[in-house]
C-alpha cells in the first residue's frame, strides 16, 4: 500500500513539475474566452465523472471559439445580418 502511495506521490509530483514547466515557458497568447471556458468546462467535467482536466481544455477551446464569434460579429456588423 506505502508502495502504491509512493508511485501516486511520484507521478503527481511529475505532472506538476511538467505543467509548471509548459505554463513558465509558453508565449503569451490573446485567452479572450479561455478562461472562463475553462472554469466553467473544468467544473462541468469534474461534476461529469472526475474529468476536471479534459472539460476544462474543452471549456476553453469553446470559450476561445465564442469570444471570436463575438469579436468579429461586432468588428463588422454589415458582413453577417442577423435573420
């Protein structure tokens, strides 16, 4: 049991370490939506069966996705007439 806890220990350790590594050394990128797409996506996944990590990067792709929907239909409102 101590071994198992150990390997848990180990392997959660990793994954931080990696993840800080990513997030230090990645450009800045424009996030409008990515947050909280994030949030609400993370929450959403961990209430869907423990899967905080895989709602979250859903959450944020989606947000990111709505936010240029958005962005652009007020950039030019001549281009897309709402029906």
């Amino acid at each position: 049991m101590k071994k198992v806890l150990s390997q848990i220990a180990t392997a959660s350790a990793l994954v931080s370490a990696i993840s800080l590594t990513i997030v230090a050394t990645a450009a800045p990128a424009d996030a409008k939506g990515c947050i909280k797409g994030a949030v609400v996506g993370g929450v959403a996944g961990h209430v869907a069966g423990h899967h905080g990590v895989l709602g979250a990067a859903a959450g944020c792709a989606i947000g990111h996705h709505e936010a240029s929907k958005h962005a652009k239909a007020n950039q030019d409102p001549q281009a897309n007439p709402q029906q």
